[in-house]
C-alpha cells in the first residue's frame, strides 16, 4: 500500500480501529517523514500520530515506542522552517507577494508543529500517574529547545524583517501565544514529573532541564513580564523540588547572578519609569499607562528579590564563592535610594511604593547572607575600591550588619567580629574597624549632609539625623550587647581610629568609647583613662595623635568616679612638667572637689616655678621654651568656673609678669615668642574682666605688631578670641585713647585678612564684641573699608552672596574631599598610628586593663553611674551672665542699634516691661537677702 493510501485510510479510521493498527502502523507513519518533500505534508502526518494513535499509547511505552522516534523529526521540522525563512525573509516586501505568501505559509506551518508538541504535553499531563522522567526524557528536551528557538525569533523580529514587520506581524503573535501556551504546559508538565534517586541519568537529566529553562529566561525577560516571572518560579520550584538529588550539579553562579541581574534590570526600568513619570507632571495619574507599567516593573522587582532571597536559603551552602555578586547587588540597589547622593529624583510617593518593594527585601536578604563566610570576605575585604556612589552604600550594609550581629550566632559573631586570625585566611577587616574606615571615606555625605532614619521611640514619629548620629547609635547599640570576648578587639579598633587623621571619624570613635566606659564598670573607665594618660605623654608635639587623645581624655574624666579622679592625680601629678600634656587636655571642673583642689595646687605650683626659674635665669630667649611648657597648666586652671580666689589671683600675677616682659618689636622675629603670646592670648581672653587696662593695652600692641606681619593662624585666632572678650571690658576715661585706637586697627587687620578661614573667625568675634561692647566707636571705626563694612553687614543679616547650584556644589565637595583624601594619605604615610595601636594595645600582654576588670563573661554590665551635676554657683553664674548680656544689648540698641549714635525710638510697650523686670529683680535680691 502506497503511502498516500495508508495516510488516506488511517484518516476514516476510528478510535477502535486506531487502537488495534497501533502497533502495526505507528512505525510507518513515524517513517515516513523521511520521503515527503514539503513541510505541509510532515506536518500533516505529525498531526495524525498525535491526534489519533498518541492517546492509545502507553505511559510506560511512550518513550521507546513514541517520543524517541518521533520527536527528533519534530525538531528536524522546525528546524527546517524556521531555516526557509532565514533565507527568503531578506526579499520580503508587499511587493513580492509571493514571497509574502511563502513566509506566512512557513510561519502558519511553525505554528503546527508548536501545536504537535503542545498535543504531546497535554496527553502526558491527562495521565492519572505521574510519570517518571525516563518515561518522557526526550519530550522536556525537544520542548526547551523549539521554545528557545520561538522566543529568540520573536525576540529578534524586528531586525530580522526590518521594516517589514507588519507583514507578518499577526502571525508572528500567534508564534508566541503558541509558544506561551506551550511552555505553561511543560511547567504543569514538570511538576507532576517524578526522579528515581538512583538513577544518575535521570538526574543529569533535571539538572539539564533546570538550566535550558535559565536559558529561556534571558531570552524571554523583555518579552513578557508575566511569563518571565512563572519561568523563574519553575526553575526555583524544581530545584528545591530535588534539591537533594541536584544541589551539588545545578550552576549556582549562573543562577544567582541572572537573579541578581534581572533584579537589576527591573529597577533599572522602574527608575526611568518614574523619571518619565516627574517630568510629565501631575496629569499622570493612577490610571495611566505609565503608572500602571511602573506598578507592574516594581512588582517584578518585589519577585525577584524574594526569589533570590528564596535560593539563597535553600543552597546557602553552595553560594560562598559567589556572594561577591551579593554584595555589589546590596550597593546598586541602596545606590538608587536616598539618602544616596546619586539617586534619582522621583516623585516620593513612587520611591517609597520602589523602596518597599526593593529596599525592604534587602533585610532579609542580608540576614541570610550573614553566617556564609563568603559575604563576610567579600564585605570586610581590607583596601576595596569602591566607587564614590557606593561608599555610603558600604556604610548602611556595615551598620544594618551591626544590628542584626546581636541575635546571631557565636560563630557568626566571630566571623564578623574577629577579621582573619591566620595567614591563610582570605583578608577581611574586624567589623568595628570597617565601620570606622567606611564612615571616614563618606566625607562627600557627612558634608552635604545627607540624612539617615533615626531609632524609633515610643511615643514619637521617627526622625532623621546626621550619618554620624546613625552610624554612633547603632555602634553603641552594639557593644551593649557585645560578649566579652569579643572587646580586646573593640578597644583595639577604637585606639587605631582615634590614633588615625581624619578627625570625624575620630569623634565617632570618641563617642563609642564614651558610651563603653559609661555603659561598663568605673574599674574599666579608670584603666582606659590611665592608659590614655600614658598614650597622650608619648604623643610627641600637637599633631593629630595629641589632639584626638586629649579630646577622648578630656571626655573621660568626667566619666569617673571621685575615688578614681583622685587616683588619677596621685599617678600623675599636676605639679610634675613631664605630666603636662597629660593636665593641659583635663577640665579641671571635672573632678571632684577634692581631686580639683589637689590638681589647681599642682598646676599653679608649677607655673609659678617655672616663672620663677625664668625670672632668675634673667629672662633670657633662650629659656622661654620652659615657660611655654607651663603655660597650659595656668590655662588649664583658669578655664576652671569655680577655680579658687588665690588660683585666680595668682594667675593674674603671672599673666602680668609675661605681659610685660612682650616687646611688640620681637613676637615677629621670634617663634618662641609668638607661642607665648598665644597662651598668654588664650589665658587672657578669660580672665579679661580682671585685667588690668595697661596690660590690654600692650597685649593689643603685640598683637597688632605681629598683625602687621605675617601672623601664624594658630596666634590669629586666640587673638579674636581675645579681641571677642574685649567686649566684657568698660575702659576708663583715661585709657581709651590708647586702647580703642588699637582695639580698632587690629579689628579692621583681621577683618581684611584674605584666608577664608581667619576671615569667618573675625566675623564672629567681631559681632560677639559689636552685640556686649560699651564701646560703640570702634565697631564703625573698625569697619574703614566699605569691603569690610559689606562682608561685616552680609555675615550679620546672614546674607548669602553666591548662590551654588545642588549639582555644581555635589562636584565641588567631591573634589574638596579627594583633596582631603590625597592630604589624609599624606599624613598617614608620614606616621602610622596602626603601629602605635599595636605597641599599646589594650589587648597586648602587658595590657594595662586586665580582662577580670570588664564586665564578667556571666555577668551583666553595672547600672549607669550617677553624671557629676553642675554645681549651685556655675548655675547662678551662667543665668545671670545671660541676663547681662542681653541688658547690655538692649542699651546698645537704645543708644544706637547701627553702630551710630543716633538712638532709636523704643517700642511705647518698652517701659512697662523693663518696670517688670525691675521688680522681678528686686524679688531675687530680697529671697538671697541674709535678712529676708
């Protein structure tokens, strides 16, 4: 029987008869594929096997009798077709009809064939069991391939018929709704399948599957949204499904990076989305097509962060050389977000619905990634060269880190906390360390300043606050709950950051370990404060290593107890000069009365030796050096509220004495002097109520011969400091003439001085001296420019005379901070304070706090002790100096607000109120009456 006969009688067959010819025709039918010449007829025998003899096979015998057989000739069809029309599609125009009617033909004919595998996936999913995967294996194979053939042609349509898409156009969408349904179909059809686990075949044979369905994925991701996402709910599904079986063959990396990207992908399209969305203002609205696609990209964006938080969960185990990925990916997406510098500006009711979507899953994506030893490498990795946009990025990941560390476990604590312990482990930094580092090289951020949440508080609507704030919060949050073990470490990082240049990053380090002493027990606060002491005596010169240990000193102090302050002089006393550096840098109203007492007779008893030395010595230059190594004791004890009448008097003589010994004709000449002359300025700008007006005026004399020249800033500035406490002082008659006069010139001196910064200092302490001063004529006599007379007028009305663009301001502070960064570099290259860190470590073996002073590893930190309180006396002066000085202002504006002697008309309310405060004086003066 000729072929055309068979195909002919098979077609008036009926089921019955279908079924009983099975096994006698299948086989020639299946053969018969090889002699036909056009596609239309193999189809048309496809078709015929699959509508009338498929549905009589059995599951068991489909393979061997069916698929194997017959879909290799499936695919040798579509192959074949979709090869025509890569050749005949270059000739395609409305022209050529022909050829237009060939090419739809073909793409009619794909169709088919779709239509033949989606026959075979429909009968295998109607089976009541489910089937075994070596009883279909060639069908998922042949499917994946035809599907990523469709989806690619459909893909590539426009530049495969150009211009002349519109010919096919409809044929081409029902390609792919063929294709659609088709692969929904193999999805339902891979879940009903089974895998025997010990058949090694099979399971090369789901891995296979799971990763031609990745393929599909990239290919499809701009296609359709929808069929997108059910593709990757597949791969995921199917991978937990046997995750026993194929966790150890699957392409991690491949899958977790596509993950990564299509999340990216989304965000990306979200963003310009609702960029397009801002510029097209408020007629967009919710029902509009823009809104309704930016909904649809950010619900993309929502599944794909939760799937990939999915995957990691599951095969965590598997991904640590992959977490680098990870990582970057937690950058780029807080990067997109404010308080990021460059997010984009969308309107906010849409980056709050993208952040919920996006933002939000990053918690939870981080708490999975938080015990895999990869992440942490890839996240503490020492010297990492991030871009600018990610530096604030890497400081958020390291403080969210920080939170979650405390419910943790141990040895997820030790891996973050620690940094590497031996030689072969992969680099990373101790976690307190890296926030430190990051924070500092967030300089562009902490200058702007961008601003982070702050901690929720009961009863209040959660605030924002500085970086530094967030950053210091969190920190001290986590060494509340740091096990002990863990603090040598702590102090060792806390050391090496007050030791290092940037001093931002040093206060921040300033405040945590003020919080660790406050929040640990006094027996801690005194050895850190001894060893601080210690430090602050090696620190040569005024560097940054001085200035940041004596700050962190001079907080200390007040942290201890009275028995400890005293301690604290009996090791190192006031009177001894090698314990200088340590007294310059305490606050004498720090301690106790009785540590204060001792420490105010120390230091005055070596000033004064060391006055008397000089004095014998016959004031010569050359021994001035030892008088400028006392000095800071005299300002030290001065700058004490409650400093003791003798103390006070005594410094009084000193400053006098060294008042007189200044010749203004050598501060220029002599750096020795100019030292001198800035103590002295600093010692004097307090006690300048008790100065006498002969003395001010050959201080004002040295000053305006170094003036003059060319002055230090250093000396500049503690000379506007004094200059400001001028204000304080009425001068007599008889001395005005000498010291206004010069008063006056050394304020138009300064106010004209170039550098930005002495210029801003004279500003403010020319209007402290302009708001309390008695002396009217030397604010217009100082003012002898009109350059100088604007800046003053602009600096008080707070005028801002150039108007810097959001942008252009961005650039510049980016490129003040790499000048910052280069300088910084600079310095650390010159002394490296990581080597004193080393050598005084708390953790060393000589170690000066011995660990069963801290808190015990089963104990709980001691109650918060009691702060020291102002006393009755500084609370008196600080009031009554505040109703002085506004006193004084009032009379300044009576007598002429604008510097002239014109007075200005006083409000008709104005003397009934100054008649209240007349009587609410007489009331405080008759309550502290002794005979009241």
């Amino acid at each position: 029987m000729s072929q055309a006969s068979l195909l002919e009688d098979v077609l008036q067959w009926s089921q019955d008869t279908c079924r009983k010819e099975l096994k006698s025709v299948l086989p020639k039918l299946i053969s018969m594929n090889h002699s036909f010449e056009s596609w239309e007829e193999h189809i048309r025998v496809l078709k015929i096997i699959t509508d009338m003899f498929l549905p009589h096979i059995d599951l068991s015998e489909l393979e061997d009798e069916c698929f194997s057989k017959l879909l290799p000739k499936v695919v040798k069809v579509f192959d074949g077709l979709m090869e025509e029309i890569a050749n005949q599609v270059g000739g395609l125009s409305s022209q050529n009809t022909g050829l237009q009617l060939l090419l739809r033909n073909a793409l009619q004919e794909t169709v088919q064939v779709l239509g033949v595998l989606s026959a075979c996936v429909r009968h295998v999913c109607s089976s009541a069991e489910a089937p075994a995967l070596n009883a279909i294996r060639s069908l998922p194979f042949c499917v994946l391939k035809v599907l990523t053939d469709t989806f690619q042609h459909c893909k590539d349509s426009e530049v495969v018929y150009c211009g002349r898409l519109s010919l096919v156009a409809d044929l081409l969408q029902a390609l792919f709704k063929e294709a659609y349904s088709l692969q929904k179909g193999l999805m339902e059809l891979l879940d009903r399948v089974s895998v025997e686990t010990s058949a090694s075949e099979e399971v090369s044979d789901i891995v296979t599957v799971i990763h031609n369905l990745m393929d599909i994925c990239s290919v499809i991701s701009n296609l359709d949204i929808a069929l997108h996402a059910n593709t990757w709910k597949c791969i995921i599904k199917q991978s937990v499904k046997h995750q026993s079986l194929v966790e150890d063959r699957l392409r991690h990396g491949d899958i977790s990076s596509r993950l990564c990207d299509d999340l990216q992908v989304s965000l990306h399209s979200c963003l310009e989305l609702g960029e397009q969305i801002r510029q097209a203002g408020p007629q967009v609205t919710s029902q509009s097509p823009e809104y309704k696609l930016f909904q649809k990209n950010t619900k993309m964006c929502r599944f794909f962060a939760n799937t990939l938080i999915h995957y990691i969960k599951e095969f965590k185990s598997f991904l640590t050389k992959f977490c680098g990925q990870f990582h970057q990916l937690y950058l780029s997406v807080l990067s997109k977000f404010p308080p990021s510098l460059c997010a984009p500006a969308l309107p906010p009711p849409l980056s709050e619905e993208l952040a919920v979507a996006v933002v939000v899953p990053m918690d939870a994506l981080l708490l999975q990634l938080l015990p895999i030893r990869g992440y942490a490498e890839a996240v503490l990795q020492p010297d990492q060269q991030l871009t600018a946009e990610a530096e604030l990025p890497q400081c958020v990941l390291l403080v969210n880190v920080l939170s979650h560390l405390p419910s943790q476990p141990e040895e997820a604590l030790q891996l973050w906390y620690s940094g590497s312990e031996f030689p072969e482990d992969t680099p990373r930094l101790p976690l307190f360390l890296a926030v430190f580092q990051s924070f500092q090289r967030c300089s562009t951020e902490r200058r702007v300043p961008v601003l982070l949440p702050g901690v929720m508080l009961k009863g209040q609507a959660q605030g924002r606050v500085s970086l530094h704030q967030h950053v210091c919060v969190h920190l001290c949050a986590c060494v509340a709950a740091l096990p002990p073990a863990h603090f040598p470490l702590l102090e060792r990082c806390l050391l090496a950051t007050v030791l290092q240049t940037d001093t931002q990053t040093a206060l921040l380090a300033v405040d945590v370990w003020c919080f660790l002493a406050r929040y640990g027990t006094a027996e801690m606060c005194l050895h850190h404060v001894l060893l601080l002491a210690d430090l602050v005596k090696l620190c040569p010169g005024e560097g940054h290593h001085m200035a940041h240990l004596g700050l962190l000193l001079r907080r200390m102090v007040f942290l201890m107890t009275a028995s400890h302050q005293l301690e604290l002089v009996q090791r190192h006393p006031a009177s001894c000069p090698e314990n200088q550096p340590v007294w310059r840098h305490v606050l004498l109203r720090a301690l106790s009365p009785e540590a204060r007492q001792r420490a105010e007779e120390g230091l005055l008893a070596l000033v004064l030796s060391a006055l008397a030395g000089w004095q014998q010595g016959g004031h010569r230059l050359a021994e001035l050096g030892t008088v400028n190594e006392a000095l800071p004791a005299l300002l030290a004890l001065v700058r004490c509220d409650s400093a003791g009448a003798e103390s006070v008097s005594s410094a009084l003589t000193v400053v006098t004495q060294l008042w007189a010994r200044m010749c203004p004709s050598q501060v220029h000449l002599h750096p020795v002097i100019q030292r001198t002359l800035r103590l002295l300025l600093s010692t004097s700008a307090i006690l300048v109520k008790n100065i006498d007006p002969q003395v001010v005026c050959q201080a004002l004399g040295c000053v305006g011969a170094l003036v003059s020249q060319t002055c230090p800033d250093d000396v500049a500035l503690a000379a506007l400091d004094f200059l400001a406490s001028l204000g304080m002082v009425f001068f007599p008659t008889d001395v005005q003439s000498q010291v206004l006069p010069r008063l006056s010139g050394v304020f138009g001196a300064l106010l004209a001085e170039g550098s930005w910064l002495l210029q801003h200092h004279a500003l403010e302490a020319f209007a402290h001296f302009a708001e309390i001063t008695n002396h009217e004529d030397v604010i217009s006599q100082s003012l002898n420019t009109e350059e100088t007379k604007t800046k003053v007028v602009n600096f008080l009305s707070k005028t801002i005379t150039t108007e810097e663009a959001g942008e252009t301001r961005l650039w510049r502070l980016r490129g003040e901070a790499a000048a910052v960064e280069q300088h910084r570099q600079r310095l650390e290259r010159l002394d490296s304070p990581e080597e004193v860190a080393a050598e005084t470590s708390p953790a060393a073996p000589d170690d000066r706090i011995a660990t069963d002073d801290r808190i015990a590893p089963d104990s709980q930190p001691c109650p918060k002790r009691a702060r020291l309180e102002p006393s009755a006396e500084q609370e008196y002066e600080r009031h009554v100096q505040g109703a002085e000085s506004s006193l004084r202002a009032l009379l300044a504006l009576a007598h002429g607000g604008d510097g002239t002697s014109v007075s200005i008309l006083p409000p008709p309310w104005l003397s009934h109120r100054l008649q209240e405060l007349q009587t609410l004086i007489t009331r405080i003066s008759m309550i502290h009456t002794p005979d009241s």
